[in-house]
C-alpha cells in the first residue's frame, strides 16, 4: 500500500471505508438559489478578487476571518448552549473579534487561505481527472499542505492563488446561476455540473490560472505595492 493509499484510506473513513460523498451537489443546490441580483454581484466581486485581489488581500482575509467568527458563534449557541436567543449577539461578538485578531495575525491568515485553497486546488484537479471520490479527498489533503508551505515561503504566491481562486469560485457560481436562470434549456447545466465531473473544476481554475499571471504582471509594476512581514514590521 503507498501513501496515495493510505491519504484515500484515511479520506473515506467518515463513511466506513467506502466511498465518501463530494458535495458537488450542494454545490448545484447553491447556484439553483442565486437570484439574478445576487448572482451578477457574485460576478462583479469576482472580477475584482479575481485581478486585483493583490489590492485588496487584507480585506478579503479580515472578512474571511469574520465569517469564521459568525459560523463559530453560530455553532456556540446552537451546539454548545442549547439554541438560546442570543445567537446574534454570540455571531456578531465572534465575528468582530475574528476580524480583528486577522489583523495582527495577517501571515497566519493568508496561510490558512492558502493552504484552502491549495486543497481546493489539487481536489478539483484530482475530479477533473476522474479519479474515485476517495482520491479527491487524499488529493485535497496534499493540496492543503502545500498551500500551507507555499503560504511562508512565497508569500506573494499564496496571495494570488487564493485571491485567484476566490474570485473565478464567485465568477463561475455566478454565470452558472444567470444560465440555470435564463438559459436552462439550451443545456441542462445540472448534468453538466454532477454528471461531467471535469466541468465544475475547468469553469473555476482555467480563469483563475487567467487571474495568477495578470497579478502577477500587475505586481511587477506596481512599485508602491509590497508584502511586509508581520513580525517584522
């Protein structure tokens, strides 16, 4: 057995050592629920992550941070207090102390994103690949780690993949949920979407290789734009 085995193993065994399930269909679920509004400002937002989140990097981990604080006092109340009243109060209380601490905690912030979206990354590759659900899982794994490194040895790259990634994620949500809503019988997108398990991960990474190296050029000239080290000041 190599490690490839093992990670898969590892991955599967929530569901008892047998296949686990992708949440491909959740994810259909979500774009079937976009109104149009919601859906063109999915776009609009993804086009901005998508090329200039090199800009806006510090924002985007502070909100990050925030949601992460609102789902945990979310699940505070709900599983840790029994589903009490104060679950406004508890979310917006977490969420604020979440999106202050990422401020000080910028690099660990940008390595947490990296390393998700190193994980996103290598799990839709291993999809669009075909390989069983398992190895998705284990891929997603690799992926995780990965991104994490990247995160403190290239920062600069960690920047951009998960801004890039972010933002071709909002972007494809986004025209998926306009063509279901306007154009669903020229194609039927859920086929597309559940059944051709490479057109989900195509429609989300070939804009975001797009959005990568236009940063990138961006970057270079952009001479008042640096990434400062934290701990250093």
């Amino acid at each position: 057995m190599n490690s490839l085995d093992i990670l898969a193993q590892a991955a599967g065994s929530d569901s008892g050592g047998g296949s686990s399930r992708l949440p491909i269909d959740a994810i259909w679920d979500q774009v079937t629920q976009l109104g149009p509004v919601e859906a063109l400002t999915f776009i609009s937002f993804g086009v901005v992550c998508l090329f200039y989140g090199w800009r806006i990097f510090k924002v985007l981990v502070g909100i990050c941070f925030g949601l992460l604080g609102l789902s945990a006092g979310v699940w505070i109340n709900d599983d840790l207090l029994g589903g009490t009243n104060n679950v406004v109060w508890l979310a917006t209380i977490f969420g604020g102390l979440f999106a202050v601490l990422a401020i000080p905690l910028m690099r660990w912030g940008v390595g947490l994103l990296g390393a998700l979206a190193g994980g996103v990354l290598a799990a839709g590759g291993s999809l669009a690949f075909g390989l069983p659900d398992n190895y998705v899982w284990a891929g997603g794994l690799v992926g995780v780690v990965a991104g994490g490194m990247l995160a403190f040895i290239v920062f600069k790259a960690s920047v951009m993949l998960f801004t890039s990634l972010g933002g071709s994620t909002l972007m494809a949500t986004g025209i998926l949920a306009l063509c279901y809503r306007y154009f669903e019988p020229v194609g039927d997108g859920r086929h597309a979407i559940l059944d051709e398990k490479w057109f989900f991960p195509a429609l989300v990474l070939v804009p975001m290789m797009v959005g990568v190296v236009v940063q990138n050029k961006f970057i270079k000239g952009a001479q008042d734009w640096t990434v400062k080290d934290p701990k250093r000041g």
